[in-house]
C-alpha cells in the first residue's frame, strides 16, 4: 500500500474547512479540526435522533400506548437488521480516510465506487431479508399478540425502503471521511423537518395507523440519501462518483471488509444481544415494552456526543496515520475519548434529575413512567463507560485493528450480557436486575480497553 505521499505535495489535499467540503486532519490545530468535525456530526446525528424520536412521540400521542409499544418493539430489530452493513460501511470509511491522508487519489476513488456498490447490494439485502421474516422475528422476540398486527406494519413499511436507510449511510461515510460533516448535518436538517411534517400530517391529521411513521421515514430517508448523491456525482472531487464507475474491485472489497467486517459483526452480536434484551422486556407485557422503548430514546440523546466524537476520531486516526503522523494521531484519539466521556456523564446527570420529565413526555401512563424512569436512572450516571468503550473502539477502527473491538464486545457486551441477563431472570425473574446489564458490561469493557489501550502497539496498526 502506497503511504509514501506527504498531504501538501503534489496531491493538493490540504483544503480549509467550509471550501470545497474536504478537510485534511493531518496539520493545523488538532481540537479545532475534531471540535470542527464533531460539532456537524453531532448536530446531524441529533436531527436524526429528533425524526426517530417524532415516530414514538407523535405515535403514543395520537395513537396511544398500544401503538407505542408496536414501534417500540422494533427499534432493537431494526438495528440488528441494519447494523451490519453500517458497520461494513465504517470500514469503507478508515479505507478512505487513510488513502486520503496519504495522498492517493486513485486509492480514494476506487474505495468510493466499490463503497457505493456495497451499500447498493446490503441495501437490497436487507429490504428483502426485512420485509419477508418480519413475522418471524417478531414471534421470536415474544411480542405481545396485542400489538403484533401494528408491529408487523410499522415494521414492514420500514423495511421496504431500507435500501434508502443503508445508502444514505454509505454515501454519508465517504463524506465524512474526507473530513465533510457539514453538508450530512444540512440534508439531515431538511430530513428531519420532513419526517415530522410526514408524521404529523400522516399520524395525527390522517390517522393511518403506526405503518405510516414508518413510511414518513423512509421518505424522508429518501431525500438525504438523494441529497448526498447529487453532491457526491459533482465533477471536480477526489471523491466525485461516476455512475460508471461504481463496481466491486477485488483488492478494494478486502481491504474495506478486512477493516469492516468486525465491525459489522460487532455490531450485529451487540444487536442480537439488544434483540434478547428487548425478548426479555417483551414477556412482561405493554407497559415494559413502551417503557423500555422510551427509556432507548432518551439514550439515543445521550448517545450523540459519543457518536460526534467517535467518528471525529476514527477519521482523525485514519488520516494522521495514513500520513505517518503517529504523535498527532494519539493527540487526537487521547482528546476524542476524554470531550466524549465528559459530554457524556454531564447529560447522564441531567437525565438521572429529569428522568420523570423525560419519560413522562413520551408516555404519561403511571405504570411506563414508573419503569421508563428507574430504567434511565439505573443506567445514566454509567454513561461515561459508554463513552469509553466506544471511544476506544472507534481509535482501534481508525488505526486498522477492528478485530480488537470486535472480539472485546463479543465477550463482554454479548457473551457477559446474555449470560447475566438468563442467570437473573432464571433466578429471580425481576425487570430491574435487567437494567443492570448495561452498566456492568460498559464497566467490563471499559477495563479491558483501557489495558489494550495503554499496552499495545495499536499506533502502528497499518504496518
């Protein structure tokens, strides 16, 4: 692999931030170039979490619990349908960031278009895979006979524009990788306010019933996947995709998978687990499954600046090490995973004091907000664990040791948690004693992290 080209000479990478969308990571101030890439990233990924959050909210307003619960116990579903394929796109991602580190346009173009045809074939995948064992993913997962009929529309409908879903996260990762977070955050802002509108109108004006939120999403999915692709098909980019371009390469297809796969298979054993979690809480009836569903929603919030960081990161490893800028690298990695735990445990605090208010604004039955609320203050003040464990992960991603993070979640988030969770239910039968599975897994790994993290050699993961 060609490492040699220096960002600056002759490759004409080095661009200032808000120009022509890319940004090299490799000189120039390190908490402005992550703050600066963050900060976008997160505002997108807060948008997103609000039009997520408008399907449950606008549901049980109008619709009632019974509805909430039935898109409520899709939501671990979904993820592990899709969270695959995003995680192979995570892969495309450090492929692209460190060829554009180091200089190699052709490297860049050839990872873009594979990438492309990747989230083209998942995206087909998984719509078909979505909508044909709809019934019996639910059945497996114990839902509630009361709410299977609406379950399987809400979750149909969405399966059926899945393809858009999985491209729109394909398309933002290319952008992402060269450092452009700001015009993701634009196209999401016009998503998001499109979903609400769709979901309002559907929902509340039409009545169609929970299947129209999911078709509200899935079109407002549509118009920033379409968004991302006009911008990327503009001539004149190192990341510029030509419609004839887009095929699988061989040599970019191993590369992208030998980064992405772990992730992807990490994601989807951590969504397996979500998925035996969400089984559990099912078998105690409506009012868990609304209350748990609520309880991942204001997570989600909680989640966003990890997320915002963590891809600041991984992007900001991949650059500074496909340049061979190895002090820089831990610089930023070092400053990633500490902004992310801060930001992290201060809104873990505020959800622990507001956690009546939070739950109670999704669902105002007693019984949900009783659960909703020592659900989130079971689990918030362990935010920063979260934070760490990711924040790690997304170092490891970005410096070409995927497999870490992968096997390390594996035991702990997958083989610890479901072990824990069929000991307490086997033995005492208690919901809370589930919550608790969150907590001690975040802190399990986090230790184990941290030693690798301090211990190995991850800096020169590319060799």
């Amino acid at each position: 692999m060609d490492y040699g080209i220096k960002p600056g000479r002759k490759s004409g990478l080095i661009r200032k931030p808000g120009t022509s969308g890319t940004v090299n990571m490799t000189r120039g101030s390190i908490v402005r170039y992550m703050v600066s890439f963050a900060v976008p990233v997160f505002l997108s990924q807060l948008f997103q979490q609000l039009y997520n959050t408008a399907d449950v909210f606008i549901v049980g307003k109008f619709l009632g619990t019974e509805a909430l619960a039935a898109v409520s116990s899709s939501g671990t579903l979904i993820f592990l349908m899709i969270s695959f394929f995003v995680g192979t796109s995570m892969g495309a991602g450090v492929v692209i960031s460190r060829y554009f580190g180091a200089g190699n346009e052709q490297k860049v173009s050839d990872a873009v278009h594979t990438n492309v045809a990747i989230g083209l074939i998942s995206g087909i995948m998984i719509t078909v895979l979505g909508v044909l064992f709809t019934p019996v993913f639910l059945e497996w997962m114990k839902t509630d006979p009361a709410v299977m009929p609406q379950a399987q529309e809400y979750f149909r409908f969405y399966f059926c524009g899945a393809v858009t879903i999985v491209m729109y996260n394909f398309l933002k990762g290319i952008m992402n990788a060269v450092g452009d977070s700001l015009r993701p955050l634009y196209y999401l802002i016009l998503s998001s306010v499109l979903n609400i509108v769709l979901d309002i109108l559907f929902v509340g004006l039409f009545r169609w019933g929970v299947w129209s939120a999911a078709f509200a999403t899935v079109i407002s999915q549509l118009a920033s996947c379409v968004l991302c692709l006009v911008h990327l098909m503009k001539k004149g980019h190192i990341y510029t995709v030509d419609i004839r371009k887009i095929r699988l390469k061989k040599d970019m297809v191993v590369e992208i998978f030998r980064n992405g796969l772990p992730a992807g298979i990490q994601n989807s054993v951590i969504g397996f687990a979500n998925v035996l979690v969400q089984t559990q809480i099912n078998s105690f009836g409506t009012m868990a499954m609304a209350a748990y569903g609520t309880y991942s929603k204001i997570e989600g919030f909680a989640f966003l600046p990890i997320m915002s960081f963590n891809m600041a990161t991984t992007a900001f490893v991949s650059q500074n090490l496909g340049a061979r800028e190895y002090g820089r690298a831990v610089k930023g990695a070092r400053f990633g995973v500490i902004s992310s735990m801060v930001l992290a445990e201060i809104i873990g605090v505020i959800s622990f004091i507001a956690a009546p208010l939070l739950v109670g604004a999704f669902d105002s039955s007693p019984e949900v907000i009783t659960l909703g609320v020592r659900q989130l203050r079971t689990e918030a003040l362990f935010y920063c664990l979260l934070a760490f464990s990711h924040g790690v992960a997304s170092v490891l991603r970005g410096a070409g040791k995927a497999v870490v993070p992968m096997v390390i979640m594996l035991l702990t988030w997958c083989g610890l948690r479901i072990a824990y969770i069929l000991t307490v239910m086997n033995v005492f039968g208690e919901i809370h004693l589930i919550y608790w599975a969150y907590p001690i897994t975040w802190g399990v790994s986090s230790v184990i992290y941290l030693i690798y993290y301090l211990k190995a050699d991850w800096v020169h993961g590319f060799g």
